[in-house]
C-alpha cells in the first residue's frame, strides 16, 4: 500500500518536533537520565517570537556565528534564519585532523532535525579566504550555511556587508586547540574589535552577549530583551540594538579601559593589591581619558557619572567588607589593616581627580 504524501504543513510540523527533540533541548536529570527541557524550549521560542517580529529578520538578514563549531540547532531555534555564516578557526585547525565540525553537522545535526541537505560546494580554500557553502531544507524554507575557517576577529564575511540579523556568541573566542600559540585567534571581547561587532549589527539586530561590562549598555545603543538562563549554555543574555550611537568605537574602549582601571583598584586580576595598582588605575585612565575627549558633551556626561559612581569614591562610602578584601590582598604590601585600606582609597581617588578635575566638586559647573 502506498503511504500518504506528506503535506508542506505536516514536513513543517514534523521539522520542528525533530528539532524539539534534539540533542539540544535535552537535560541530564539527578538520576542521570535525559529528558525534554521545556522551560529551555520556552526560551528560545520566546527569543524567536522577538527575532521574526523585527525589520531585520524581514530583511533575511544572516546570522553571525563566530566560533560556530557544529552548533546550527541553537541558532535555528533563536531566529528561524534562512542565513548563516559561521566562522571557526577549527574548521581546519583541529586536534591533529581529528575533529571535523563541518562534517559532524552534515552528517549529524542536519538529518537529525529533518533537513534535507540541497547542495554543498566549495569556493576556494578553507582557511585561505575560501568558502564552503551548504544549502538545505529545513521547516518549508530553502536555508544557507556559509563557512569560514578563519580568525574571526581578523576577517571580515562579505555576507554581512548589509548587516547582520544576530550574532550569536557561545564563547568569547574561537581558539585553536594546539599549543603552538601563533596558532590561536583573538579575543572576540578584545576592545579592538568588539565595537565592529556592535557597528556591524542592524538596527534592531540582536546579540547574545553582554555589550558592556560597567557602562550602561543604552550608551552605546543596545536594550537587554531577554534575561539568559542561569547554568546552562545559554547563560548569555540577549541585547537588541535599538540605536545607531555616535562614536560607537571609543565607548566601547572606555568600557574596557573602566574594566581595567576597577580591575587594577581590586586586585582582581594580580590577587595583589599595591602601590603598583595605583599606577595601573592611573595608566588605564589615562586611555581613557584620550577616548572621552573624542566624545559628545551628552556621552561624556554619562561616561563622567560611570567614574564618579565606580572610582571617585570616598574612603568613608567603602564599606567594611570591601576594605577587608584590600586587606586580603593587600597585608604584605603595607595595607594591614582597615585604616590603611582608606588611605589606599583616598590615593585611588586623587589620581581619578588628577586625571578627571571636572568630577571634583570645586571643578563641577552649577547647575
């Protein structure tokens, strides 16, 4: 007896189950066993609803992946694309040839989801400005992957010349696993090279990756969406990009030369707190400083309110517990004891007032 054909809607349907049921929206239980992770389903749909309703998303802008892997389900159940570019050192940098994210997906994740692979085709050479292009059916769309084995922080997709719908972010780099370390990419969160991630993004784009660090993130003209979820990959959360800001570039490293200046203050980053973190918290303002002249009276405004609230603090507003902290980190140094933390205070402030006189109240203008 000859089956049914099976309509357009019902491959749709049957698509999306497939992809409810993957690997991806599974959770180990307490006992060790698997099973559907609605609430995480729940998530993404939501996150899809937000994605599908903007003008970038009517626009069949691509998704940007840098550091992709494999990984095609996650990003298909955030936006419903029919675009993406992954770029991945990995995919010709590997464990000794042993790992082939690329085939993986062909292989695995695709047919695992119902995807009816279309085509697959290379131009050029992978990891020399090549490409290779896979093209599929998946839930009654014709759908695109184009791959790149290339630092991302260093090359540039054409794809993306007319924006970018989300980029999805899982981890800040897409390192090579060798230990030869001439072979491992940049820091996508580098301060060099985070603001084109920002600049490249449509209005109304999406990213799921924190914008900023101290600064609030409207500055620089993104809105928190969604809330990630806390313990699982998807801890990230979701910024929409609601504005095209003015000197996007030099906010972005005022936020990173702020992470460093509080950063050289705590010790967070020596375990070590000393006459030398002062002059970490003067060197980095000092960057700052050149970015902040670049600015607007309006930005430098608010960049002037972030210093005051996080590093112009008077030795009386710090609280016990983090003068016992200084103390920690501190105690071999000379800062033995809570009083000793409060001059270490007041020195930090002195320097941000050297460097910033307009945050000293006698500076200020009247209002």
């Amino acid at each position: 007896m000859t089956p049914e054909p099976v309509s357009a809607y019902q491959k749709e349907y049957s698509d999306w189950e497939n992809l409810k049921k993957s690997f991806r929206f599974m959770r180990s239980t307490d006992g060790g066993e698997f099973q559907f992770d609605q609430q995480g389903w729940d998530y993404f749909s939501a996150i899809r609803t937000k994605v599908k309703a903007s003008d970038s998303y009517q626009r069949n802008l691509p998704v940007y992946y840098p550091g992709a892997g494999s990984d095609i389900t996650g990003p298909l159940a955030k936006t419903d694309a029919s675009r993406f570019v992954f770029v991945d050192y990995l995919y010709v940098n590997s464990w000794e040839g042993e790992h082939d994210p690329i085939g993986y997906l062909i292989r695995e994740d695709l047919p695992e989801i119902g995807a009816e692979i279309t085509s697959d085709a290379t131009e050029g050479e992978l990891g020399n400005g090549g490409k290779r292009i896979v093209k599929f059916n998946w839930a009654g769309k014709e759908r695109e992957i184009v791959f790149y084995a290339e630092d991302a922080t260093k090359f540039a997709p054409p794809e993306l010349k007319d924006g970018i719908l989300m980029t999805v972010i899982q981890a800040p780099t897409p390192a090579s696993r060798d230990n030869d370390s001439m072979n491992i990419p940049g820091w996508l969160m580098d301060n060099g090279y985070r603001a084109s991630i920002y600049e490249n993004l449509a209005l109304g784009g999406f990213i799921n990756w924190q914008p900023t660090d101290y600064l609030d993130s409207t500055l620089l003209g993104f809105e928190r969406v969604f809330d990630g979820q806390e313990g699982s990959e998807d801890e990230y959360p979701i910024y929409q990009k609601i504005s095209t800001e003015p000197n996007l570039e030099q906010l972005a490293q005022i936020d990173y030369d702020l992470m460093m200046s509080i950063s050289s203050r705590d010790g967070t980053a020596s375990y070590n707190v000393s006459e030398e973190s002062l002059k970490g918290v003067g060197s980095a303002l000092e960057e700052l400083r050149k970015k902040y002249q670049l600015l607007n009276e309006e930005q430098k405004g608010m960049v002037a309110a972030h210093l005051e609230s996080y590093l112009y603090i008077s030795p009386e507003d710090v609280s016990e517990e983090y003068l016992a902290q200084l103390v920690a980190l501190g105690s071999r140094n000379g800062i033995t004891d809570h009083n000793k933390a409060r001059e270490y205070m007041q020195k930090c402030k002195e320097i941000v007032g050297e460097v910033f006189p307009e945050l000293k109240p006698e500076d200020k203008p009247e209002s």
